[in-house]
C-alpha cells in the first residue's frame, strides 16, 4: 500500500512517515500540491493525506483538481490533515471531494481509523 502525503511542512511529513512505516505502508511526499498533483498523474496510490494551507496551490483546490479528473484516480480516498479547527471546515472539505479529515497534530489511531475505514470502502464499492 502507498500514500501520498501532500504537506509543505517536513515535520509534519516525517511524523507521519513514522506512523505509516509501523504499519508498513510506503509513502511519498509532495511538499507543495502542485507536486503532489504531478506526482498522482504518473504514480499509483492507495490512499492520498493533504494539508489545507500550504503556499501556491492550498488544499481545498488540490482535492478539486483530483476529484476533475477523468480517470479512476478521481475516486482515491482523500484525508484531509490539517491544524485548521475553523467551525465549517469538515463541511467544506467534504463539499470539496474530500473522504474525511483528521486533525493535527496527528493521533496514529485517528490516522489509521481513517485509512482502514476508506479503504475498506473503496473495496466495497469494487465488488458492486
């Protein structure tokens, strides 16, 4: 299993990166979305984690661009990891394509409640 981890910040990549090697799952990283949108176009991935505010592109408008696509990958899970606590910020990053958010600084078990519950869904939705 891959992920990509689309964040600006290389602490915040490497803790997670941590977190992910335990349960052995590889992950790339992008450190602007601009790179993470480049990377999903020549790269396969299980499961995408995206910060919102980042410099250049933010997050919000990433997750658009990926869910536009005319191609599967328009249908990756989608988590939205972010320091954010604004009252309707779920709300508009499920308005916006994302799967679900989780909130940092990142908890190993809200991470991987998350991933498993996506990706246990999107097996589902392959058997119909």
């Amino acid at each position: 299993m891959t992920a990509l981890f689309i964040e600006d910040d290389r602490m915040n990549r490497r803790v997670v990166r941590d977190m992910l090697d335990v349960a052995g799952v590889a992950m790339v990283e992008a450190e602007s979305a601009e790179l993470g949108l480049e990377l999903i176009d020549r790269d396969e991935f299980d499961v995408i984690l995206v910060d919102l505010r980042m410099p250049g592109m933010d997050g919000i408008t990433a997750i658009r661009h990926i869910r536009a696509r005319r191609d599967t990958k328009a249908r990756l899970p989608i988590i939205v990891v972010t320091a954010d606590t604004a009252v309707d910020l779920r709300q508009r990053c499920l308005e916006a394509g994302a799967d679900d958010v989780i909130f940092k600084p990142v908890a190993m078990d809200a991470l991987f409640d998350s991933m498993g519950r996506l990706l246990a869904e999107d097996d589902d939705d392959e058997l119909i």
